[in-house]
C-alpha cells in the first residue's frame, strides 16, 4: 500500500467515525514556547485538551508534520528514526475515551477494508494499574492476556516517565500496539493510544490534576505503518523516501548500499534535506539559534556527509525538488517554494564548505592533541573555537568525537561560549541599558500606566528626572536633554516597530517637549527638554502627545498590516513579516521573498491595499487568551515572543495580527497607501516602503508632476519609459561610435518631438516611473535631474561625434611622411582637431606597428577651454631611455596643464587650447634635445 494511500485511508477512517478532518498544523508553532517544532500530532490540540477555547468539535484526526531533534544521532543509522516525519493521530476532547479508542484502533489496522493486518501479528501493551484498558482488550477486542503486557511509566505513560520527571502539561496512561514482522525480526511499535486524563503540575507527589473531561491522543508514524504494510525493513525504504534517499547517492555519483557507510549517509541526507525543505518553507532559514540552528545543525551534518564521500561543491539543495515530488500530494505547497529552499540550502552550503576543509584539519589536529596529552576529551574552548572560526556546530563535532570514543566536555563548550559573548559585546549592550539615574527611578516607580489606547492626553504626576548621570529634583532648560517618568502616560513607547510618541508635558510653573518615548521594562521613560520655566519631581502636569503625529503613525501602522495581508495574497504565504519601522505616514516593511518583487505584483499590491483602506471597515484590538488567536486564526511571527494574553488587532475580517500598536478605527481613515519602493535587505529578505494619508497624497501629486516634467524634457506624448530607454540606448551607441572614432550616421536625436502633453491615468504614470526608477536605479524624486543630465550628456555626444565627421584622421603612413627625423629617430608632433582619447591612442598603435623608432606627440582642442594630450614612444626608444611619460610632463604646461604615464604611452590634460601650436612646437624641442643628447 502506498504511503499517500494509507494516509488517506486513515483519515477517510476516522472521518467515518465522525472526525474533524484537521489539515497539519505548521512544522514551527510561533505560539508554543515550550517547543522549537511540533512534535507530535497532539500538540495543535494542547489547548482543546486543556479547556481553554470554545470547543467547535469533540473528535479530530490529522497527518501532522513533525520534527524531533531528540534521535538525531541515530537517523541514518537505524531503521526507524527520522527528524521530520508525519503522525496520523485521532483525538477525542471529553467526548469518546478508551473504548471506542481501542475498538477503532483495532478496526483500522484489522478489518480487510482498510489495513487487513494479520490480528495473530499484533501485541499490546498498558500501563501497570490500567485495568480499564487491559479489560477492554482482552474483554471485548478479545486478545489473549499473553498478548498484554503491562509496563510502567517508562513505557507507558505519554509523555514518558511525566509523573516523576515531567514536562509539565497534559499526559495520561497510554496503550501501545506492536506488529510481530513475520521474518522473527524484533516487533515494532504502530501506534500509542494516549488517554489524556492528567494535567502535570509541578513536582510529585499529587502533580497529576485530573483535566476537565477525558480525551485521547493517539498517535501513529506514518514512515513507519508504512514500511511495515510495504514489507520493507527500514522506514528509508518506503516509497516517499526510497526515491530521495537514491537520488542522494546518484547525486554522489555512487550507488545506494544499504549495508555500508555510505548508505547512513545517503538515508541522513534524505531525513536532513526533507527536515529543512519543511522548515525553510516556513521561513526558517539556518541561523545562529533556536529553530534556525537546527536548520544550520542538520544542512551542515548532510554536507560534511557529502564532503566525505567527495564532494566539494554544494549539493544538497538539488534534492529539494524530489523531497517536494514526494511529498506533493499532501503538501503540494511545497512545490510553489522549491526555488527559494533550494537556494537557502545552497547558500548555507557554500558558506560551510568554505570552511569545512579548514575546520577538518583543525579538528584532526585537535584529535592528534588529546591522544598526545592522554586525557580523552575535547575541550570546550576547543569546540568553540571550531564552531566560532570554522562553523562546525559542536553536536557534530560530539559525534564525531563519539564514533572515535572521545568525550565531549559541553560545560566547558558553554563557558567558552559564554565567555565569548562578552567579547563579543553582547553582554556590554545589556549592561548599556541600565543606566544609573534611570535604575535608581525604575526601582522606585516599578511601572507606569498606559493610557495612550484610550486617549491623547492626561494628567499625571511627575514620578523621577534624570539629566546625564544625575537624578533631579527639579529641571530647567540649562540641564539640557533630559528624561522624566510618570505615573501614567498616553505616550506609545516605541515598541514593535512603533516608534515612540512626540507631545508636551505642561506643569504648574513650566513645560517639557518630548521629542522620543522609550520603555525600561514596564517604565515609560519621555525623552527630550525642558522648554519652559520649570519642571519638579511631584508636579502635577498634563501630558499631551502630538496628536497630528500619533494619527499619522497610526494610519501607517494599520496600513502596515493591509499591506501583509496584500504581501501574501499576491506573492504567497511565504511572504511574512521579517522587521518594520512605522513612524507619521511612513512605514518601512521587510518580509520573506528571494527576489525582486516585480513591478506588476507591486501595482498589485499596491492596489490591492488600497482596495482593502476603501472598503471601509472597522479595525478593532482586544485582548484574548493566546489560544483564542490562534483558534480565530491570527497571524503571528517567526521569533516573535508573545504574552498570553495577547492583544489582537483586526481589521474587518480579513487581518488579525497580534499587536501592541496604536491604530485607525476604520480603515478608510489611512486615506491612501502609496509603495515608494521595493528593495533587498538580505539575502531571502525584501524591504518595502511605503507612505499613507497625506503624505501618500503629496507623493502622487508628485508623481504626476515628475511625469509631466520629464515628458515635456523628452517632448514624449505618452510614453516615458519607452523615451528614457531610448535615450539610454541612443548614448550608448553614440559612446561606442565615439570610441571607435566613427562619425554621427546612426545615432540620431532621441527626442520624440511631440509637443502635446497627454497624462495617461496615475496607475499608468506610477508604473512608468517605477520602471523608471528601475532602469535607472534611482528613486522617483530623482528622476527629472538625471533625464535633464540624460539629455544634456546626448547633446554634448551629438556634438563629438559631428566633430568626429568633420575631422580627417591621417593614416600611419602620412603621419610619418610628415615626421621630422633627428639622430635615427622620427618624431611626430600633431593637432588632431576633434580627436578623443580613445582615437589618438589608436592612431598612436598604428604608427608604432610600423617597428621604426618613433615619437608621436598628439593634442587635440576639447571643448572651448580643454584641451587633450596623448604620447606614445615606440619600443626601441623606450630602449633608448625615452619616456612618452616625462614628455608629457616637460611639455603640458604649456596648454596650462599637467599629467603623465608610463615610458610607452602617456595622457595628459589642459585648458588653453589657444596654445596648442605652442606646446607642439615645444613636444618637437624636447624630444630633438633628448634624442641629441644620446637618448
Ligand atoms: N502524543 C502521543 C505520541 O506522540 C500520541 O499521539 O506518541
């Protein structure tokens, strides 16, 4: 039976059975701190067994994507063990228990119209008291008792031994099934019935508090009900994995051995690639720490696997496309982002292999010390000094170390680690932020009172001042900037991307502008100065912010989330918040995408977002439980920290964000959003910006004036675009013609000669100007300066290459007819009137390819008050001493000028080109009095 097949047989089962059919839940829950990746299928449920939403059914099932870095040692080399893999799972929340748990169960795998196992192949186990359970099996599914088994916590309990050693959380008695494989190989466990009845708390005795109703969790490995229906003795083998395992090897032009060395690796690549293709498609990218660490740990376990059967360049990410063939009929969202988890894959391989090879040989010469010095151990500082120089994570260098029977000193790898991060400067930011004066009122003030989301102003008590390193009673002017601390505030203070609010404090004998509202923990520190009179500690006052200010951020922060829902409508789900700044209708947005956004998905987006501001509806916050949120589908980001409860922005129906923010309370009121521009942050990462409200207003009025005003430069009807590349195009040529010292026959004007103005609809112009922009690589305020500087560089290029029509250029051969000769040598001192740099040079080659000993001098007038100056000396009299460089020299002073060069050739520039004549005759002196001389 296949994979795919079982699958859905399993769902269809349980569906029949009166099942929610639950689609997986993500690999990486944002809301669940307790774990880095979902671990079993279960834990989307944790909070449906806890009570804690609205329950919209009692029973589901699911296939639940899952990654466990617990076994990662042995994936590869066992028959069982993966980091990635699915759970068919079933739950009951205080509706069937351990009844109908076991019936079904038995039914599933038993009856010929679904699995049709052999019943005499399958054993039981339960928990040592379960009377219940063991009745039930054998009572009613009518197994003999030999068959049931009962063990203790170890075995038996999920999560295993929780009683005694925890975690924390739901758990209960469980039941597993075993199939007896009819080789005699050892039996293997297909499914564990958890009856989750306990919620732990803390430590025993009387840690178990019985949960509001009773449920069931089950759980079963789909790799491995798999391999044991298709009759193959390793979960590797199945046919999802089969295929990547095999194209790893072919990769490694090698042939897949099961037995040997060779084949672990093969099966580890395949479990590592397929674990980091379903990571890396929920944006978690390899990095230094938690979720992205394991990413990093795993890429780079299957690329020093691939270093050591040979290989040097990256790999890996070539398997990306089989894991999402594999894996598409579940997950066919995987094949819309193969692109980007390859290139993910292939850039943290190169950046490995770089220094992988540094990173063995250092390894082995750490292994050649411990054997020297006698005591079997890897050093901390030494592991850390491979991770830190050499990108080796120190799990791997565990495993290596262990398969060489060394151990491992990870206490002393922390320390090292540790005392790196103070080096590093990490500590030192964490010490910058507290601050003498500050502490000192934070430890008496504890917190201040928020009051900004209702309301604008307030009055309030003045709580603490600090100045520089003091404290104050009370401050003037002459103390300069200062922060104060109240009792309460309306101020934001910048948070979550906001930036903190500007406004007054006005007091009974002064006041004080506050320019930045920043936040100390929970105190609310007002940044800026006293601009009247004074201020004391005690004064009663009345904080005002800047209300225009607040009202434009909050147009921009509510335009924020539009314009993510925007994102992921027209790029994909994949395009999610990675930073934003939100100051006065303007907003800064990076998110996940690996390239440019093109101009028409960002007129899309762009309208789309305004489409959304339109439709005017309300946008609201309230603070719910984290587990309602996620039940009412908020969004909520990678390595973002949430409390619970969490606040929870909407607007109307289709945003919901978990958010601190202040914003609009109807979407109308940001007026417009306008995208000024897309750019790269990193590699993987976009940054959009965009303005809202009046600002966006100004920017279009903008727009149509830049358009206007740069059409009427091109003297264009219409289209701008199709001018500025022409006319990038026409100077090019011109460029080329010039070099090449031909004359003004192809080029041609670039202007349109249009004279009348049509303005095409603003959707137009924008998508003109952000082309534009583009083709230019400016931004759009630029855009009429460089069509004026466009233009002005064509006209003088016209101008040169017209000369060059009118200049006769003289052949080698008349050049050296005219030359003088002096003591063996020709020298050549010209007016090339017209000439570039580009043509003198040529003209130069020319004569010297004659082989005669020569000395060729050109100058040419450039313009009004420039002139150019070009010499060259042929090789025999580079022998003889001569220097085209300190001719050049001696002689362009005399045009009001100066340069140099080599003894060959040599450039030099001037400004009076009324002296041309003199400076040649000068050029023919010099070099006569050399030659003269012995030269
Ligand atoms: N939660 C249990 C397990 O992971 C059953 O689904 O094994």
């Amino acid at each position: 039976m296949k994979t795919d097949e079982l699958r859905e047989k399993y769902l269809e089962f349980f569906q029949s059975k009166g099942h929610r059919l639950c689609a997986s839940d993500v690999l990486v829950p944002r809301w669940d701190k307790s774990v880095l990746f979902t671990p079993a299928g279960m834990n989307p449920f944790k909070d449906h067994f806890l009570g804690k939403v609205h329950l919209e059914f009692t029973r589901a099932t699911s296939c639940q994507k899952c990654l466990r870095t617990g076994d990662i040692d042995n994936v590869g080399r066992t028959a069982y063990h993966h980091t990635f893999f699915e759970m068919l799972g079933n739950f009951s929340f205080g509706d069937y228990f351990k009844r109908e748990a076991i019936a079904w169960a038995w039914e599933f795998l038993t009856e010929k119209k679904w699995l049709g196992m052999d019943a005499n192949r399958l054993s039981v186990t339960v928990y040592l008291d379960d009377d219940e359970a063991a009745g039930i099996w054998q009572n009613e599914i009518g197994l003999p008792p030999a068959r049931i088994q009962r063990l203790d916590e170890k075995e038996n309990f999920w999560p295993a031994s929780a009683p005694s050693s925890g975690p924390d959380g739901v758990c209960g008695p469980c039941s597993e099934i075993y199939f007896h494989p009819p080789d005699g190989s050892k039996e293997v466990e297909i499914w564990n019935l958890v009856f989750t009845q306990f919620n732990r708390d803390g430590a025993p005795p009387d840690n178990l508090k019985p949960l509001p109703s009773k449920n069931i969790d089950t759980g079963m490995g789909l790799e491995r009900i798999a391999a044991t229906m298709q009759g193959v003795t390793t979960n590797y083998h199945i046919d999802i994995l089969r295929p990547i395992v095999e194209a790893a090897a072919e990769i490694c032009q090698q042939k897949y051995e099961p037995a040997s060395e060779n084949g672990r690796r093969f099966r580890r690549m395949a479990d590592h690639v397929r674990a980091c293709t379903f990571a890396i498609h929920e944006n978690v990218y390899p990095g230094p720490a938690k979720q992205e660490y394991v990413v990093r740990r795993l890429l780079r376990r299957a690329v020093l696997d691939g270093h050591q059967v040979g290989l040097r360049d990256p790999f890996l990410f070539q398997l990306v496309p089989t894991v999402a063939e594999m894996m598409r009929r579940p997950y066919p969202e995987l094949g819309e982002t193969v692109e980007r988890v390859a290139d993910v894959i292939r850039r943290e391989e190169n950046a490995f292999l770089e220094k992988i090879d540094g990173g063995l040989v250092r390894m082995e010469r750490i292994f050649s010390q411990i054997q020297a010095s006698g005591r079997n151990e890897v050093k901390g500082a030494d592991a850390a000094e491979l991770y830190q120089t050499h990108g080796v994570p120190p799990e791997m260098f565990e495993q290596i170390a262990r398969e060489r029977e060394v151990a491992f000193d990870w206490d002393g790898y922390r320390a090292a680690m540790d005392q790196h991060s103070i080096r590093s400067g990490t500590l030192a930011e964490t010490v910058m932020g507290s601050f003498g004066p500050v502490d000192a009122i934070k430890s008496e003030v504890k917190s201040t009172l928020f009051l900004g989301y209702e309301s604008e102003s307030c009055r309030t008590t003045v709580r603490g001042i600090a100045a520089g390193e003091s404290r104050l009673e009370v401050l003037t002017a002459a103390d300069g900037k200062a922060i104060l601390v109240l009792s309460e505030s309306p101020f934001y203070a910048e948070s979550g991307g906001q930036v903190g609010d500007q406004g007054v404090l006005g007091g009974p004998s002064g006041e004080f502008h506050v320019v930045d509202t920043q936040k100390d923990g929970d105190v609310w520190l007002h940044i800026g100065q006293c601009t009247r009179g004074e201020i004391r500690v005690g004064d009663e006052v009345q904080a005002t912010v800047d209300a225009d200010r607040r009202s434009a951020i909050r147009r921009a922060h509510s335009a924020t989330h539009v314009l993510h829902f925007a994102l992921q409508q027209q790029l994909g789900s994949h395009a999610q918040q990675r930073g934003s700044k939100v100051t006065d209708d303007l907003l800064r947005f990076d998110f996940s995408n690996p390239d440019r956004v093109a101009i028409q998905d960002l007129d899309q987006i762009e309208a789309e977002s305004n489409r959304r501001v339109k439709s005017a509806v309300p946008v609201s916050a309230e603070v719910i439980p984290m587990a309602e949120a996620r039940q009412r589908g908020a969004m909520m980001l990678f390595g973002e920290k949430y409390p619970d409860p969490v606040r929870m922005v909407s607007i109307g129906e289709f945003s919901r964000e978990l958010c601190g923010g202040t914003h609009v309370n109807n979407s109308a009121e940001i007026g417009l959003v306008e995208v000024v521009s897309e750019e790269g942050v990193s590699s993987g990462t976009r940054r959009i910006e965009a303005l809202t409200g009046p600002r966006a207003e100004e920017f279009r009025r903008n727009a149509l004036t830049i358009h206007e005003t740069a059409s009427r430069i091109l003297q264009v009807g219409g289209d701008l675009l199709g001018a500025v590349e022409h006319l990038l195009a026409a100077n090019k040529e011109l460029k080329k013609q010039i070099d090449a010292g031909k004359s003004a026959d192809a080029a041609g004007d670039s202007r349109h000669a249009v004279s009348v103005y049509t303005a095409p609809d603003y959707a137009a112009v924008r998508e003109s100007l952000r082309s534009i922009s583009r083709v230019l690589n400016i931004p759009q305020s630029q855009i009429v300066e460089r069509v004026q500087t466009l233009l002005n560089e064509h006209a003088q290029l016209l101008e040169q290459v017209t000369q060059l029509g009118s200049i006769t250029i003289p052949t080698a051969e008349e050049l050296l007819a005219a030359a003088v000769e002096t003591a063996g040598a020709r020298i050549i001192a010209r007016e090339l009137s017209g000439g570039n740099a580009n043509l003198m040079r040529q003209l130069i080659d020319q004569v010297r390819q004659k082989n005669l000993p020569v000395a060729i001098y050109l100058a040419a007038a450039n313009g009004p008050d420039k002139v150019l100056l070009v010499a060259g000396v042929s090789r025999e009299l580079v022998a003889r001493g001569v220097s085209a460089g300190d001719w050049v020299r001696e002689t362009a002073p005399a045009v009001g000028g100066g340069g140099g060069g080599k003894p060959d050739l040599a450039q030099a520039g001037g400004k009076q080109p009324e002296n041309i004549q003199l400076c040649l005759k000068k050029a023919t002196d010099v070099m006569t009095a050399w030659l003269e001389s012995g030269k």
